[in-house]
C-alpha cells in the first residue's frame, strides 16, 4: 500500500504561543546543543489541511501535547518576552549598524534558554500535579496499585476515572476568578486583542506548585540582561574619566529602551 501523504495548506502557520510542548522541548534542545546566537525560536509547524497534529508530531507518529489550559497565560507571558527581545537582533542605528553589541546578544539568547528552561520544569511538575502525566517512579507505583485492582477488585481505578473531571472542575473555579475580557471580534484593536489574550487565558497562582519558581525565572530573564546591558555599555573602574558622562548617557537610554519593550511587570514573590 502506498504511503499516506499529508496534505498541506499552501500557507503554513507557525503558532507563536500555542505550540505543541514536545516542539518546545525540541526547539530547546537544539537551542542548547547548537552554539548558534539566537534568538530563541520555538518552530511548531501546522501545515496540514486535516490532521490536528502538527509536523514534528505528524513526521514522529506521535500525539501533539498542548499546554494546559490552567498556564496558557503562563506560556502567552513566555512568548511576549521572546517577542520582546527580538530588536536585540533587528535594530540599527542612525548610521545603520547593528545597535546592539554581539555579547548582548548572546547574553540575551542564554538568558532565554534559562527562562524556556524554567517554564519547562514548572510545566512538567504543574502536568504532575494534575496527573496529566507521571515520574517512572509513580508509574511504577501505580502498574502495581492497577495489578492489585485486577487482584483484589480494589477501587484504585475509580481515582483515576475521575482525574479528567478533577481537572475540569479545578478549571471552572480558576476561570471564575478570572476577569471576563469579551471576545473583540473582526474589529477588535491590537489593544483589545491583548488584553483578551493577556487577561482572559488562566495563570499560575501564588500558593501553585511553580508559581515561585516561574516568577523567579521571569525575574532572573529581566535582571540578567539589564546587568549584560550595564557591563558592557555602563562605565567602570578603567573608563577614561572623559567618557563616563557620555557612557552613563548610552547606557541608560539603553536600558530604558529595554524597560519600555518588555512586556510584563515584575512579579511578587
Ligand atoms: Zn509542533
Ligand atoms: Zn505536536
């Protein structure tokens, strides 16, 4: 039998927050193995016209992993700060030369890889939490508990009919606290575009499992790269005391410029 071929939209789309989680572990660790510069880039591709799964988990026989829905507005964060960072590659100065330096790139880019690192820890022990999937060790555990049901009729397997519904509810109750942003339509503005996507998609909660640890990362994402900025435009011991006004100036508008592109508040923590 010939093989099946997928067919394609002539256009591919490239989700820029909702991409399948094992693409972001890919497009990770081919970020951490590749000793390229950057930027980060999480390649999900959807190009089939009737398939849901997406092209690495189509070419992999595999089934896509969406992110939960109690953390898209965890992984929408993650993606406006990738965003955000991208004129650290693009912009150029009034004489067009590349306006920022190469070691702030690679700083940025490391730093990414450390906030990408992060949200993967958090997302596996949140998918933990909510037994959406499990270490070997409770697998372990539960084929034995499972093996003990088949034994002795024990009502093991009634716990796990009832995480799907576990989670729903523990939806439901998120979502009511959640302000309701209405959908803004056809001639919704960019405005009102973000705010449905930045207010309306659920988060992590202090108290969470992560929560810390997520906020911590995004912390150390910000800080990392206004101290790359400060360390290689900012004046030090050895400046020519001529310059320092002229280098505190630069560095500063600098940060500035990276204080007024990122897009979220510091968290509390
Ligand atoms: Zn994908
Ligand atoms: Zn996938």
């Amino acid at each position: 039998m010939a093989p099946r071929t997928r067919s394609k939209h002539d256009v591919v789309v490239k989700p820029k927050f909702l991409f399948c989680c094992k693409c972001f572990r890919t497009s990770l660790k081919r970020a951490e193995n590749s000793g390229l510069g950057g930027p980060l880039r999480i390649d999900c591709v959807m190009d089939a016209e009737s398939s849901i799964l997406c092209k690495q988990c189509s070419g992999r026989k595999a089934i896509c992993e969406t992110f939960p829905a109690s953390m898209l507005g965890d992984c929408y964060d993650f993606a406006a700060i990738l965003e955000s960072c991208k004129d650290f590659w693009k912009a150029t100065d009034e004489t067009g030369n590349e306006y920022w330096a190469d070691e702030i790139k690679s700083a940025v880019f490391r730093s990414q890889i450390k906030l990408a690192k992060g949200l993967m820890a958090v997302l596996e022990a949140h998918r933990r939490t909510h037994g959406f999937t499990e270490t070997k060790k409770e697998q372990s555990k539960n084929v034995r508990l499972v093996i003990l049901y088949l034994t002795y009729r024990y009502r093991f397997a009634n716990d796990v009919q009832d995480i799907p519904n576990k989670y729903e509810k523990f939806l439901a109750i998120r979502r009511s606290l959640c302000i309701a942003v209405p959908y803004p339509g056809e001639d919704g503005t960019a405005q009102q575009w973000n705010d449905y996507h930045s207010v309306g998609f659920l988060r992590l909660l202090p108290g969470d499992v992560g929560y810390i640890a997520w906020a911590s990362a995004r912390i150390a994402f910000f800080e990392s790269v206004c101290n790359a900025i400060e360390d290689h435009y900012g004046p030090d011991a050895n400046t020519d005391p001529a310059e320092v006004e002229e280098m505190t100036e630069d560095f500063h508008s600098r940060l500035v410029e990276w204080e007024s592109v990122y897009p979220l508040a510091k968290p509390k923590v």
